[in-house]
C-alpha cells in the first residue's frame, strides 16, 4: 500500500510494508525539485535514517531496476 500526498513545496509518497514476515518501517519519500529524500525510521536505535538522491542519480536507479547487472552510463539523446 502507499499514499500520495501534495505539499507545497514536494510531493510526498508514504510506502506500507504489509505483507510477509519481515514487516519493516514506513518508507516516506520527499520529492523536491533537485533532489529526491528517502526516510525509515530505524527501531534498533530510534532515528530516523535519510538519504539524498540528485535527479541524476534518482534517474540512474530508475533504469538499474529494468539492466542485468553491468556498469552503465545513461546519457541524453542531445549529447
């Protein structure tokens, strides 16, 4: 399950883990304008865990989910 939301200034995705075993935190996902944030609260230690993704690099994840494993490098039709 996710949810959608629309604030001012990001959209905000909200992923739900509710299947298997493993149930794992809430991924809460900020997308700006030049970066992409992703939140998990970590319950070992009860902090909230970050990371930061460029557009460049959100956009390299995006085609890595559909490749076999190699070493790539996306460029623009442009260049």
């Amino acid at each position: 399950m996710f949810t959608i939301e629309h604030d001012f200034d990001s959209t905000v995705v909200t992923l739900v883990d509710e299947e298997g075993p493993h149930f794992r935190e809430d991924v809460v996902i900020n997308a700006f304008d030049d970066c992409v944030t992703l939140e998990q609260h970590e319950p070992t230690t009860d902090r909230l865990m970050r990371v930061t993704l460029s557009m460049s690099q959100l956009r390299d994840l995006a085609a890595a989910l559909d490749l076999p494993e190699g070493a790539y490098q996306l460029r623009r039709e442009d260049e």
